[in-house]
C-alpha cells in the first residue's frame, strides 16, 4: 500500500517537473537530460566525486546546484572506478599539491577559474571568494550544457563592471510598470511569512549570469518601502538572495522625508533632512548589512527632487551618498531628466543639467544613463553624456523589457541592441573610446563602475511572458559581465541551453536572433525614425498623435513630417543636440550624406524626394523599410515552423501563436505608417510595398485602451 503511494506522488512530481520545464520555468537551468552516451561518458564521471573546500550558504548553494545538475543531466551514480573529480574551492584554501597551479592574482573578488589538471581528470574550480566560486560553478555547467570538451580546461574569468543590476518597475500594490509578464514576483503582502521558491529561483538564475544586485521597486517610488514594515519584507528577501551573492536596492522618493519624517522640507542641505536619511540607512543597515544602497529618480517626470529647493542633482546625490557611505552603500542617481518649462529639444536637456556637474559627485554615486538621449526605442544613437563626462562615474540603463518594442508578445533580441550601443566611439578620449570602456570604466580609469537593465520579470509561468524574453535577461547579464561579448556568441550560448545543441538548430535560430531586432526596426521606426508609438502605453503606430499635454510626449514632435519633408534637425540648423557629441561625430553627422543611413531623420530633417545612397528617394527607402520589416518576422516564421523536433511542444506552440501576432501587427505599423506619412509626401507606393488594407481614420481609431504595463497611479 505504501509503496503504491510512493510511486504516485513520484509520478506527480515527475509529470508536475515535466510541466514545468516544458513551460519555461527553469530559464538556462533546467540542467536537459544528456542522451547521448559518449557526452554521457564524458562528464558523468567527474561528478560521482565532487570535492567542496569550505562549508557555508554559498558553499551549500554550489552543492545544491551540482546535485540539480547531476541529477536533470541524468548522471548516474557510475560504478566505475574512475579518478575523476571536481574541487571546487577559494584558492587560498586548496589543497597544497593543487593550490600553486591554480593562479587567482589577477581576477579580484568576483572572478574565477576552472582548470583541469592531472591529465585531465581533476576539474578545479577556483577563485578569491565563495561567490567565486559559484560563478565557476555556473560557467562550469554552461559548458557542459553547450556540449564542450572539459577535460582540458584552462578559463580565467573576472567580471568587467563592478554593478551589475536588475531594476523592477514593481510597485508596492504588485503591478509593474512597463511591465509585461504578469504581476510582479514579490509578494508584499505575504512576506516575510511567506518565502516563495521563486524567489531562490530568482536568485540562482541571476547568479548563473553573473546579476549581483536588485533594485526592487519601481523608480517612481512610494515612500513606504522605507518604513519597518516593509525593511522587514526586504531583508527577508536579502536573506534569499546573500548566498547567490545578489545585494538589494531600494528606490529613495526624495519627499520621503516630509511624507514619512513629519519635517516640512526634503532640502537636501537641511540639517535634519540630512539626518533623517542617515537615520533611515542606519536602520536599514542595521537590518541588512549588505544593503546595496539607493536608486533615485529626482526632478523627472513629476517625482520630486532637488530643484524645489533651488538645489542641484549634485546637492541631492551626494546627500543620500552621504548616508550610505558610512555601510559601504552606493547612489545611483537617474540621468533621465527633462523638463515641462525647457521649450528646448528633450534629447539635449539631460546633457544640459548634467555636464556642469562632472567631477562634483561624491565616490559612491553613479549617475544612471539610459543608452539614449530619447526613451529605450528600438535603435536610438548612444546618449551623448557617455562622451562627456570623464569624470563622473557613469552607470548603462538598459530596458529589457519591451516597452517600446512590442511588449512581450514581440520577438526581439535585445543583446544586438545592447552590443551597437556599447561598441559605439564616444571619441572622449581619442579614437576607440567606447561606451563600454566608459562604463567599464577603463576610460579615465574609474573606480566605481555598474550597468542596469529593466526588468522583464513577473508572474507569468515562464517568468518573461514571450519564451524569448528570457534570452534578453540572459543577454543583459553576460553583458553585464563582459560589455564585449558578441552578441552573436550570446544567442548561440543561450539557445544551446535553453533548447538544443544540434547543428541545424542552433545555425539558423542564431541568424533569426540575430536579425529580429533589425525587423522591429524596419517596421517600427525605420532610419532614425523615434517615439512614434502610440500614447502612455505605447503599443503600435501612433505617429498622428498631436494632442497631449506636453508637446515633448506628442510623437509629432519627433518626426516633424509636413509636406516639405520628415525627420528633426539635430544639427546646427535646427535643435543643434549634435553639438554635444565628440567633434569626429559632428563631422560626419553634420551632412545627411555622411550619416548612416540607420540615424539619418534622428539628425536631419530631408525632403521627401531627398536622393538616398541606393538612388531611391526617402520616400520609397521609408516604404521599402517597413516592407522588409513585414518580410523579416514572415522569415522569422518559417524558421520557427521546422524548429518543432528541437524545442518542447508548449514553447513550440506558444512562439508560433506570438509569431502570428508580431507578424498582424509588423502589418498594422507598416500599414497606419504609410497611410500616415503619405498624406504629406503625396508619393506613391513604391513597386513591392502592398496598398494598406484600410484608410488612415481607421489606424487612427484602434485604441488599447487596457494595453499592461502602465503605471495605475498615473
Ligand atoms: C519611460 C516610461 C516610464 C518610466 C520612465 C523612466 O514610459 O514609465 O517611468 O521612462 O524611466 O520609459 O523613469
């Protein structure tokens, strides 16, 4: 009787695992069978002997991992008496016959090794600290999860940026701005009672990317997560997260103090303001002693700042700064400023405020960028504060989720993204100054360095909603890592592990990786073309939109099309915003004819019979565009239809479903684009563009009214 019990709950859990998997749920960890004998043979042995130096929660951790990992890879307890074995270990503490072969000098705290000695037999994975040696851990499972030889290894890893850190756009209430994959996965209301095992999941999938900290409410931040009710909720989750090596970050509202402290003013050079914040990081401190620090979004869109006091972004920054520094806290005040009063172009008012500053910032404040000068859209030039203040630590904001690239129902690589941005040249200091090496810090040799990235996470079963949203978590975090990754190895890495490492998997789904994001843009915003979604959800085309209250959030204040032509003149002509890129950079973009083509109605606003280099007008180049871009996700499609062998029925059907919408909407953007900017060019169609199916009044009419993602409190 008891037996047949047993094998039914057996059987529950192995159907309730299989669910699971085959729902995305595992991300890059779900540690595949290996059914072929030979790589059977090959690495099964190793872990029938794992040798762990040290006893800790990292230490356990490891443990734990290895044993999913054994035990998803199906490696059996082998019986052959084979020497081979893994140590996994702090260098110092090796033992000593292994210990001078293993060299660690030059990795700092969070890098590793992993090397194989003794002909092969011995894996070693090292480094200076236990989260070190998780890292080793995961980067020595990447490798057997891609199929790699491991009896010759010889890896010597350090992460290039110091924080690496995801920002949720959760609220208190659970809803998460921009946010597309459900609600958000902290349970406030619940915790610190409730410990979900999403929440440890979390934890080790950043960790197998190298994620070290967590932002974990929403920018425009509510001051309550500063009170004891809710430090209590964070420090449990701290607790969750310390042995992954991933530190929390709260967002700091700047009236806090007046909303929570019963004073009268936030005036950053108050004394009691003052105060009161380093009373608020004690407590906090006290609770969670490796507490992060701060995220700060000031004087932006309606959150307060400094400037009511007639103080400055510096006065703020280095106040918080002030009431960390004491823990070894850090500030990370947001860039992404622009203003109702300033007529000027929004592109330039960041730069405006921010350069006076350069140099002012305390050593614990990071200014955040975001990797535009605009709003994350599907390609904009490099911010031009990245090439402008070499003496201010700069820290990368990215978005991961999609909010302006077709939620999550649309397929989009973002690491391609990613990758232009940080390979663009600043030209700060001298040819080949890269945004990454201004992030990374190799430029003017900063000391503090970090990256953000939005997150795309919620509640949806697969965390990210669209299966390939987790390519973009994935992607940000070994970018974050190492900002010179190519984008190219990373899909492969990631599709290697998330469904197959056959050949003719891996090949064209890399190419469809690849060139997914260049179709959001071909049916978006075309050549330079930006912000033309529609209003507060921005979900499809919206480029007629003309009536919102600042004239800053109207696309037509970004494409500027009339009958004379399309696109906002950035250069000395127009909003002069070139002016604040790097002189080689204002050389070549000043001519349209010299600036690629990809950012040309981003800098130049050109006649709609304006000559491009293939002879074609813009009008037709604009048309055959968003054409190419239909045709792209119509390429992504067929792909996708004979991949069915290689991925688990549900992912397989759920990609197809998506697909089909990305691709109706591919249409809508081309179809409301055209029939919208046609009214002004008064051109034809060129030959392959098909007529739009309906008159512009009625892409004009479709409204979305309940589109996720926006912020109920708006
Ligand atoms: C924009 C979003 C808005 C955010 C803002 C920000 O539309 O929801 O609050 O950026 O980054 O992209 O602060």
């Amino acid at each position: 009787m008891k037996l047949k019990k047993y094998l039914v709950l057996a059987l529950v859990g192995f159907f309730a695992f299989n669910i699971q998997a085959q729902q995305g749920y595992d991300l890059w960890l779900d540690y595949k069978k290996i059914d072929n004998p030979l790589y059977q043979e090959k690495y099964s042995p190793y872990f029938n002997n794992v040798e762990l130096v040290g006893n800790s929660s990292t230490m356990n951790a490891i443990k734990e991992e290895l044993q999913l990992a054994k035990t998803g890879f199906a490696f059996g307890d082998s019986t052959s008496n084979s020497n081979h074995k893994i140590i996994i270990g702090i260098q110092s503490n090796l033992p000593p016959a292994i210990k001078n072969k293993i060299n660690t000098e030059n990795i700092g705290e969070e890098g590793y090794t992993i090397n194989t000695l003794d002909n092969g037999e011995t894996i070693v994975v090292s480094g200076n600290s236990e989260v070190a040696l998780l890292y080793g851990t995961f980067g020595l499972l990447r490798e057997i999860q891609q199929g790699n030889e491991i009896s010759d290894l010889n890896i010597e890893e350090e992460p290039k940026i110091q924080k690496r850190v995801l920002n949720h756009w959760d609220n208190l209430d659970r809803t998460v701005e921009r946010g597309y994959a459900g609600f958000s996965i902290w349970d406030w209301h619940q915790l610190p009672g409730l410990i979900k095992p999403e929440y440890k999941d979390y934890a080790r999938a950043n960790a197998a990317i190298g994620i070290n900290g967590t932002v974990l409410v929403n920018v425009n931040s509510n001051a309550l997560i500063l009170t004891p009710h809710y430090i209590e909720k964070v420090k449990a989750l701290a607790e969750v997260f310390r042995p992954y090596g991933i530190q929390v970050y709260l967002t700091a509202r700047f009236s806090a103090p007046i909303e929570l402290g019963d004073l009268d003013t936030a005036d950053p050079l108050n004394e009691d303001v003052r105060k009161w914040w380093k009373d608020i990081a004690d407590e906090i401190y006290a609770e969670i002693p490796d507490f992060g620090g701060f995220l700060v979004k000031a004087d932006s869109e309606g959150q307060p700042g400094p400037f009511q006091y007639d103080r400055t972004h510096v006065d703020g920054a280095n106040m918080l700064a002030e009431a960390v520094a004491p823990h070894d806290g850090i500030i990370m005040w947001r860039a992404f400023v622009y203003s109702e009063e300033d007529t000027d172009d929004r592109a330039k008012q960041a730069y405006d405020q921010f350069i006076p500053y350069d140099g002012k910032f305390a050593d614990n404040v990071l200014v955040q960028v975001k990797n535009g000068a605009i709003d994350f859209q599907p390609r904009e030039p490099f911010h031009p504060m990245f090439g402008a203040m070499p003496d201010t630590p700069l820290m990368m904001e990215f978005q991961i989720t999609q909010e302006y690239l077709g939620f999550s129902s649309h397929l989009v690589f973002l690491p391609k993204l990613f990758e232009e941005v940080l390979d663009e040249d600043t030209f700060s200091d001298g040819e080949n100054s890269t945004v990454a090496k201004v992030i990374d810090g190799t430029n003017s040799n900063k000391k503090l360095t970090g990256i953000a990235g939005v997150a795309n996470i919620g509640t949806e079963k697969n965390w990210t909603g669209h299966p390939f949203g987790q390519a973009n978590w994935y992607g940000f975090g070994r970018l974050a890592w190492d900002p010179y990754m190519d984008s190219k190895d990373i899909a492969k890495e990631w599709l290697k592990i998330k469904f197959s490492n056959e050949d003719n998997f891996v090949k064209p789904m890399t190419e469809l990786l690849l060139n997914s994001r260049e179709a959001v843009v071909n049916y978006m915003t075309p050549l330079g073309l930006h912000h033309i979604m529609a209003t507060s959800h921005h979900y499809g085309p919206g480029p007629w939109v003309d009536d919102l209250g600042r004239p800053d959030w109207n696309p037509v204040y970004y494409h500027k099309a009339d009958e004379n032509g399309v696109g906002f003149d950035r250069t000395n002509s127009g909003s002069d915003a070139l002016s604040q890129y790097a002189k080689p950079i204002q050389e070549k973009y000043s001519s349209p004819e010299t600036t690629p083509e990809k950012y040309l109605l981003w800098f130049h606003h050109l006649p709609w019979d304006y000559e491009m280099e293939n002879g074609e007008s813009l009008w037709n180049n604009i048309a055959l565009h968003y054409q190419t871009g239909v045709e792209q996700v119509e390429e992504m499609q067929d792909t996708w239809a004979t991949m069915e062998q290689y991925v688990n029925e549900q992912e397989f059907e759920k990609t197809s479903m998506l697909l089909e919408i990305q691709l109706k909407e591919a249409k809508w953007w081309r179809d409301a684009c055209l029939s919208y900017f046609k009214q002004f060019s008064k051109m034809k169609l060129p030959a392959g563009v098909p007529e739009p199916e309906h008159d512009l009044e009625y892409y004009k009419s479709i409204e979305r009214p309940y589109a996720p993602g926006i912020n109920p409190s708006w």
